[in-house]
C-alpha cells in the first residue's frame, strides 16, 4: 500500500468511527447486550469499562505518549480519534443495564428535553467557534498530502469560550445530567464520567498553560471552568 493510501485509509476509519462513536451516543445505555447479572457484577463490569475508556482517552491525549507512538507526527491525532471511537463503541456495546432509579415525566420531562436541545445548541456553537475542529485528527493528513505544514491553533477566544472555558464538556455534562430515564448503572455512569470530565479538563488546562502561557493564565483568571457564573469576557 502506498502511503497516500495507508493515509487515506486512516482517515477513512476516523471519520466512521467518529460518526459511529456520536450516534451511540444516542442510544440508550445497556441496549445492545444484557448479561443477565446480579446488580453488583453489573456496576463492577460498567465501572471497569468506564475506566477502560477514561485510561485510553487522557493517556493517549497526553503530548508525551503521542511523541512515543511509533508512527509518522502527522498520523497521531487520526490514530488517538480511531483508538477513542473504538474503546467508546467497546463500552457502549457492552455495557450493562441495572434496575430504573427515576423516570421524569410530564412538565419536569419536557423541561430536561428542552434543557438537552439547548446544550446540544451549544455543543455546536463551540465546534464552531474553534473554527478549527478537528474531530478525527484528519487535518495534519490533509496537510501532509498537500505537502504543507499544519500551522498551531491561535489563542482567540469567542462564542461560548467568554462564558466558560470547557463550553463542549460543559454541555456534555448537562446531557448527561438531564437525561429523563435514569437505570441505577445511568446513575453510576453520570457519577464516574462527571469526575473524569472535571479531572481531565485540569489536566488539560496543564497544556494548554504550557502551550499559550501568560495568555491562557489571564483568561483562566477571567472565565470559569465549566459554570458560567461570571458575565461573558469581552473580547
């Protein structure tokens, strides 16, 4: 195989993954295989599929392990995107369905259903707003066949980045949270992932410190993390 083509398999398989990993998203947890566990085991197996997820994600996104995989610079973002499509479609398929802990219904369920649409508003308003979202990692490939050099994201803040600082896991967190139909495993699910989301949004504020310095530190003084207690920064 040459290498245009092992490059434009590997942005082929981004792509799908990417696209199957957000529409199992969608689907309801514990819907495509039932063990037929007792509830313990069922929330052990979850939890160790979540941490599956949570170790391969924030270690492969790490600048140290990215400059250590064995494989061209400009191939790491789709590999770290496929690699993460991957594991989510390995916990989403395997997961585990305990018993119903609440159900909202009437006004509250229309009131969450709507609360959703909003953050989903807003998860696209933030990939917007980048301008430069790279889902799949596919942009340094598209860059290396064009014989070009891939030039580093500028620092600019806008859209919903002058309310928080992390508007995309922001809206994740009230998807999840707001979700009307919640099984005791969607409880533990909420639990486990929120506190990943809130560690690894630290852990990445590391890099992004490290990347655009007194810039990044002055805007971390202005705009909260993830609520956006504070009046939108101007920009």
């Amino acid at each position: 195989m040459t290498r245009g083509l092992f490059a434009k398999a590997v942005m082929a398989a981004a792509v799908v993954l990417a696209v199957v990993g957000i529409g199992l998203v969608a689907v309801p947890l514990g819907w495509f295989v039932d063990f037929h566990w007792p509830l313990a085991l069922v929330l052990a197996w979850d939890a160790a599929l979540s941490l599956l997820f949570f170790t391969q994600h924030s270690a492969m996104v790490r600048p140290r392990v990215r400059a250590a995989m064995p494989v061209p610079e400009h191939y790491r973002s789709a590999l770290y995107a496929m690699a993460s499509g991957a594991v989510l479609i390995l916990v989403l398929v395997l997961w585990q369905r305990a018993a119903p802990f609440y159900a909202l219904t009437g006004a509250p369920r229309l009131v969450a259903r709507l609360i959703e649409l909003g953050a989903v508003a807003v998860l696209a308003w933030g990939a917007v707003a980048l301008r430069q979202f790279d889902l799949c990692g596919l942009k340094p490939i598209q860059a290396h066949l064009r014989g070009e050099r891939v030039r580093p994201m500028p620092f600019v803040v806008r859209g919903p980045y002058r309310w928080v600082r992390h508007p995309l896991y922001a809206a994740i967190l009230v998807l999840m949270w707001t979700y009307p139909d919640v099984t005791l495993d969607h409880l533990l699910f909420d639990l486990l992932w929120t506190a990943w989301i809130v560690a690894a949004s630290h852990w990445e504020e590391t890099d992004l410190v490290r990347a655009f310095g007194a810039d990044y530190q002055r805007y971390q003084r202005r705009v909260p993390m993830l609520l956006p207690w504070r009046r939108p920064a101007a920009i």
